[in-house]
C-alpha cells in the first residue's frame, strides 16, 4: 500500500492541516516508508488468530455513574486562543 | 449486502405520481440520550443546561494525555433498551474511533462503535393508527443494531458578528443510536415507529426520550421505487427533531424524488437538511466529503465484554413492557384496543389507571382517565406527573358514584372542581351539599311539580315513551342534579303510565 500525493493532500484537508504541493511531496515520501514498514507485518500468517488487543488480558476497566468532575470552566477555556464568558470563540462556522 | 424485504406493498400506501403509482421506503437512525448521572467516559454532570462549560471535564475537552473510563451504568442501560427491543446482545463489543473535524468535536473523532456494536438486530412492533375507522395497523420493524457514541458540543452562532461560541456541557453524554432496517413505508409508520421507540425508552427508564430536549434525535433515510421493485437510491436527512417534521420532512422528500425521476432524473446518494420554516428539504454538500470517517478501533480503550450473568441480573429487574401491559389490560380488564393504546402510550398514565382501576370497574376507570382527566391535562397544558388529581383522588371520586352518593353528572361537576381547586372529592361533596337526594319525598314533589306543568307533554308521552327522557332532563334540573336519575326515571314512569 502507498499513497500519492493527492491522497496525502485529502488526508490532511479532513484534519484542517495547510499542506502545500512541497510538503504534500516530502510527506508522501515519509508516509510511504512508515506504510513500507508496517507492511512486513502482513509476511506474517495470522490466519484464524484472533486480533490481540491487550500485552495482557484484562477487563476494560469502568467507572460507576457518580459526577465526580467538571465546575471548572476557568480550566477548560484556560488555554483557548480566544474566550468570552466561558465560551469557547471560534470563526464563524455555519452550515 | 443485499437489504432483505420484509414488507408486502400495501395499496394505501403508495403515491400517486405522474406517470404511476409509487412506494416510499424508510429507514430511520434514531439518537437517544442515556439517563445516567454522568458522562460516557468521564465524571462530568450529563444535567440539561448549565453555565457553558461547567459540566464538562478535562476528557470532554480532549485535554492532551486525557483518557476515557466508560461509565458502567450506560452499559447496562444499552444493554437495557437491548432487551426492551427484544434484541441480539452482543457480549463483546469494539468502541472506534469516527473522525471529522468541527469545532464542537474537540477530540476531532467521536468515540463509537462501528462494526462490533454492543446490541445487534431486534424487532419493534409499531401500532399504526388510529385511522377513520379508529383501527390500529400492526407492522414490525426490524431494529438492524444499537450502538453507544459520544454526544458534541454546542455551537452557538448568534452571539458575535464574526465568532461561533462553543459550549462543551453535551460533549461526551452517552448516546444510544438505534439503527432501523429500511421497513417502514408511509410517513404515518416512520412517525409511529419513532413514538414506539419513545415509549418503549421512557418504560425502561434508560432514556427520558424528550424530544423537546433534543435527547430524542432523527436520521431520515428515503428512497422511492416503483411498487415491486429493487430498492432506489436514498438521501439522508439529518437531525429531525421532532415527529411533525418527520413526517413533513419524509413527504417532501418523498415527493421530490418521484419528481426528479419522472422527470427523467436521478436521485443523488446525499445527506439533506429539514427546514422547518420552508417544510422542506435542501442539499448539505459541505457535508459530503465530512463522510470519510476513516473509522478504526480506539487505541485507549480495550474491547467491552461481560458475561451472561451480567445480562441475566438486568433481564430479571426489567420493568412490564408496553406490549405487555397492553395483553394484560386487553385480557384482564377487558378494554378496547383503542383505550389500551391511549394507557400504555406513557407508563405513567398506564400506572396512574391501575392505581384508579385497582378494585374498581376498569371499563369506568378508563374512561374517567382518557375522557376526563387526560382531556383537562391537555387543555391546561400539564402531564400526567403534574396532574392536580391524584389517583387516590379520582378512585374515590368513583366511589361515591358507585356508592351512590353522588349522580354521575354531579361526578362530572365534582371533578371540575377537583381539577381547578383541588381536594378531596368527600369534603367537596360535603362542604358544597352534593349529595345526591334519594329521599323518594322529596324527588316525588319534583316529579309532581314537572307533570303538573307540562300537561300537553303529558298527552304526547303516552304516544311516545321514549319522550320520558325529557321528563326525567327537567326533574333532574329542578333538583340541580342531585336527584338519583334511577329513582326519578322509576318514579315518573309509574306515575305517567308507563312499564
């Protein structure tokens, strides 16, 4: 699997991250050798065993339903480049 | 994967185009919000409103390093509405990742669940109706899965000339979103579906399903094809928000495709939007490329497993279901379809007639409830959790009747009273002398004075008994209604003749 550099420049749109034709070229490189790497992986057969999803296996671990957070509104917008009444402000986005 | 055909075309509910006739298909997603007291993945307040950004934690915000812990309750609630829905429950489940950007989606993906969901397919059945004839259509709707998901924040566009305001207070609640398969094919249905899947969350208790809240939210998916067909090609429309646009939104669109194809067209695969104000329907391009979710499982969280146990404990502590209870009161109480349908639409109202039914006759009980009671809520625009009436109270309202202390026009005077004063019917009765004169005296002296005066009346009604019901109007207005009408019908029967 590769990618070109049309499809590096898609990917990056869906993020909202300004990739210009240069970049989107030297990306294109770097993101074949990642992809070139983890394809060794598919050398190996893993027919009929089940996808591992934990070193160890455990429970997902859950929490009771208690509200234990949150009242911290100063926090929250504390690094937001721009706030106003705890309100998180943002360019104008309307459908 | 071809989609199975569940459904035999049924005459009434095809349209009628230009150039023939056409069946509508529908397939809805619907968004419930999961009661719980905190959010999906984090100890924030899931409470309606609040001061913007107060019930939020520093995992709804996506704060760097932040990772989820599931709230144990919303996992049984899923699994809850999974049995109320009669359907597969999944014991081992996958939450993914769907990625899209927008402002009030600070994470930039929405935790979900993609191809492993926690419940898989059930079946609702829906009453349809009732229609002129006052009958109800059973149809059953395959339910295809139910999956958990995070709810977004709130954009707020209003409040500056060039900036959108972002509340995070929703981000993260718990979501269920309940799949449909596409077997629905009126509007009518859709909108009966919907109210099913209401009542059956509101009796499970794992939803308040307030549609005025938002915590009850619409996908809309319509095709049309030529009656017999393979299925057409469907739009979506997103985020109808309550059953009146629903069903508005469904005829529009319904109508718009069986314009473009007779026009020779073809119908584009796109997600729209309902406008309310217009009644109609318009494309949401900006929405289309937003589809690449690049769905993949989420690194932070391990796969959701339980055992049968787990399943079993909350099986054996689920509430009656509306279906039921709408057996029980058909087979034990003996009451219509149509009064069963108007009690089990809500398990308050269904509670508060049992509690007014219990050791008392159902038919009345059920009437007084529907007739009385629910048409004054309506009209004082309460619910039945506001009511001013108790049951207690209105049981014993029936009970003077019964016991004849009061006439059944008198009950009708009583409750007026109850409902706007409140009260204990007995002290109404009491304190305003309501009590019903069976003193046979006295409603004779009535009797007499109603025949004296009337004499010409008198002459007709030999001709015609049936006229007997004016006689028995007059003395029961001359005693303000509290003369027992038995006791008067009895009286002025022997007294002018007749058997």
């Amino acid at each position: 699997m590769s990618v070109d550099s049309n499809t590096v420049k898609r990917v990056a749109h869906l993020a909202r991250i300004k990739v210009s034709d240069e970049e989107a070229e030297a990306l294109k490189g770097e993101l074949n050798t990642i992809l070139g790497f983890v394809e060794q992986l598919g050398e190996v057969d893993v027919e009929g065993v089940a996808p591992m999803t934990s070193v160890m296996p455990m429970a997902m671990k859950k929490r009771a339903d208690v509200v234990n957070d949150g009242g911290k509104a100063d926090d929250i917008v504390g690094n937001a480049p721009a706030a106003e009444d705890h309100y998180f402000q943002v360019p104008k986005v309307v459908e | 994967m071809p989609i199975a055909e569940t459904r035999n075309t049924n005459p009434k509910n095809l349209i009628s185009g230009a150039t023939g006739d056409w069946e509508v298909i529908i397939g809805l997603e619907v968004h419930a919000q999961v009661l719980s007291a905190s959010k999906l993945f984090s100890g924030a307040s899931t409470e309606f409103g609040g001061e913007p950004n107060d019930h939020v934690s520093l995992v709804d915000a996506a704060m760097p390093g932040m990772l989820p812990v599931i709230n144990e309750e919303c996992v049984k609630q899923a699994v809850r509405t999974g049995l109320g829905l009669k359907a597969k429950i999944n014991h081992r489940s996958v939450f993914a990742r769907k990625n899209y950007f927008y402002p009030d989606l600070p994470q930039g993906y929405q935790i979900s669940q993609f191809d492993q969901p926690i419940i898989g397919e059930g079946e609702i059945i829906v009453e349809v109706g009732p229609d002129r004839q006052g009958e109800f259509e059973e149809i059953r709707v395959g339910v295809e899965r139910l999956h958990l998901e995070q709810d977004a924040g709130k954009s707020l566009h209003d409040q500056h000339p060039t900036m959108s305001y972002v509340d995070l207070n929703r981000s993260g609640v718990a979501l269920m979103e309940i799949v449909s398969k596409p077997d629905m094919r009126s509007s009518e249905e859709a909108k009966a579906y919907i109210n099913k899947v209401r009542t059956i969350l509101r009796y499970l208790g794992t939803s308040d399903a307030d549609m005025e809240k938002g915590n009850l939210r619409a996908d809309v998916n319509v095709s049309v094809r030529r009656p017999g067909e393979p299925f057409g090609i469907r739009s979506e429309i997103k985020n109808v928000n309550s059953l009146r646009f629903a069903g508005q939104a469904i005829d529009y669109e319904a109508r718009r495709q069986i314009g473009v194809l007779e026009d020779g067209g073809v119908v584009d695969q796109e997600t729209r939007l309902f406008d309310p104000a217009k009644g109609e329907t318009r494309s949401m391009r900006s929405k289309e490329e937003a589809h690449d979710y690049r769905y993949f499982p989420d690194p932070d969280l391990l796969p959701l497993e339980f055992d049968d146990a787990f399943v079993e404990a909350l099986k054996a502590d689920l509430p009656e279901l509306p279906d039921e209870k709408r057996e029980r009161f058909q087979s034990d109480f003996g009451l219509s379809a149509y009064d069963t349908d108007i009690l089990v639409s809500d398990r308050a109202i269904a509670d508060y007639f049992e509690a007014v039914a219990d050791g008392r006759d159902a038919k009345q009980a059920a009437n007084w409830v529907i007739n009385d009671l629910l048409g004054h809520l309506k009209k004082a625009g309460e619910t039945i959790e506001t009511t001013p009436v108790s049951a207690a109270q209105l049981g014993a309202l029936l009970d003077l009747q019964s016991e004849d202390v009061i006439s059944g026009k008198i009950a009708k005077d009583v409750f007026e009273i109850m409902f706007s004063e409140g009260g204990d019917p007995r002290d109404i009765v009491e304190a305003r002398g309501l009590t019903q004169v069976t003193d046979t005296g006295a409603i004779e002296k009535l009797v007499d004075e109603v025949i004296a005066a009337n004499a010409d009346k008198v002459a007709q009604v030999a001709e015609k008994p049936s006229m007997i019901g004016w006689f028995v109007g007059q003395v029961m207005k001359a005693s303000q209604g509290k003369a027992n009408p038995q006791a008067v019908n009895k009286l002025l029967k022997d007294k002018l003749g007749l058997d």
